[in-house]
C-alpha cells in the first residue's frame, strides 16, 4: 500500500521510499494534508477585502457623486480630508435613516 505518488518503474527509489508505510503513516499523511488544506481554505474564505459599513458622514462634490465617499466617523476626520479640494461633508442618507435601537430616546422633553 503506497499512500503517495507512485513512481515509475525502472526508476531506483531512496532507501527511505522503498519500504512499505504503514496504515498508521498513510493515515496521519492524508490526516495532515486534510488539515493543512483546511485551515488554507478558511483563511482564504475567511478574509474579505472589503466589508460594507454605514459611518455618519459622507465626503461629497463633483468628484465623488451622491452620497459620496462614506467612510468617516466625525465631522472633523471629513474636513480634513475634503480639505483643498472641491468636496464638502454631508450627513450619510443611509446612516441617517436607521432609527435608533430600542429603549433610546430622543432629545428630553
């Protein structure tokens, strides 16, 4: 029982290949090719380039469109990076339209 590739004949093989593995060496092989391939696998699925996240404020002009570049968390960051060019921060229209969770409330009295 040969667990990895075979090889052709007539071709002299290393004493270490000419024995015969055993079961317990074939299984501990294809356990650890298993689990190497695995964990490949889910680190490849596992990391996304990109992932989609509403912040408050949106960086907007003629350059970037409607609602504009939205990757800003204060009105401040926003500025700094509109600043020198022909952009201007506005509120993000999705942000903005999630209501609040529950039990929060708005403004006093």
């Amino acid at each position: 029982m040969i667990c990895y590739a075979r090889f052709r004949p007539g071709h002299r093989m290393l004493s270490a290949l000419s024995k015969e593995p055993s079961l317990g060496s074939c299984l501990m092989r294809r356990f650890l090719f298993a689990a190497t391939s695995a964990v490949a696998i889910l680190t490849a699925a596992g990391s996304t380039s990109a992932v989609a996240r509403d912040y408050p404020w949106c960086l907007q002009g003629r350059d970037w469109g409607y609602p504009g570049l939205c990757d800003f968390w204060s009105y401040g960051q926003c500025m700094a990076t509109a600043s020198g060019t022909f952009s201007y921060c506005g509120i993000n229209p999705r942000f903005a339209a999630v209501p609040p969770p529950r039990g929060v409330r708005r403004g006093t009295r």
